[in-house]
C-alpha cells in the first residue's frame, strides 16, 4: 500500500489531522504549542545517545521525526511547503556545503572542511 514507511508515516500525520475524523489534540496543535515537544525530543534523543542505548536511540530518532513530520503537515495544510520542501531544502543545504564532496574544491582535513563550510556559509548569508 505504502512506497516507504516514510511514506506510510506522512499518511498517519494527515490522518491524524483530517478535519473531520483526525484526532482533536492534533487538529488543536500549532507551530507554537509544538515547538516545546521538539526541544523535549532533541534532548531525550540526546540523553539516549550518551547512554549508547541503541534502542532508545532508535525510538528518540523516531520522536523528532514526528516533530518534524507534524510541522510539515501543518505547513502543508496553510499551503507553505511540506516535507518534500522540507528534505530538499537540507539536500540543498548539504550539498551546496560540502564542495569537496560535490563540488570542486579539495578538502582532506576536519580543519579544512570546516573552513568550507563556513565559508559557504557566509557567502549564502552575503546573499539573503
């Protein structure tokens, strides 16, 4: 039925926001009452990631995905962007950033690949 389980998962946001039949606590959340469950997730990914626990780290992961597959649905539904925006924004972001891997710039060191990146940076801040 689903392409991917991304997939299957942006099926069960927008079920979950359906105006008719989602669930009323989904359908009340906002950008604003959300934003405080991103950073709880963040750090209860984070927490999981000191303690090596491969399995709550998996769950955590998961958590922030939510996060952020729930903000994409209701961008989506003010008609701003959705979760394809948003993955093609990073992509971009990534591969404008990482010249030594998809550009032409040459790049060995930790040191030197941040000097990259950070000159990416400012140069897309000189732009906006």
């Amino acid at each position: 039925m689903y392409k991917s389980n991304l997939d299957r998962l942006l099926y069960i946001m927008e079920k979950l926001r359906d105006k008719e039949n989602g669930c009323v606590w989904c359908k009340e959340q906002t950008p604003q009452s959300l934003s405080k469950y991103a950073i709880e997730e963040a750090y209860e990914l984070s927490d999981a990631v000191i303690k090596d626990d491969v399995e709550e780290y998996k769950k955590e992961l998961g958590d922030l995905l939510y996060q952020v597959v729930f903000h994409a649905q209701i961008a989506k539904e003010k008609e701003l962007f959705d979760f394809d925006d948003i993955a093609s924004s990073i992509a971009d972001k990534l591969t404008n950033r990482n010249t030594h891997i998809f550009g032409n710039n040459k790049a060995e060191t930790i040191e030197e690949i941040d000097a990259l990146w950070q000159k990416e940076k400012k140069k897309k801040r000189l732009n906006h």
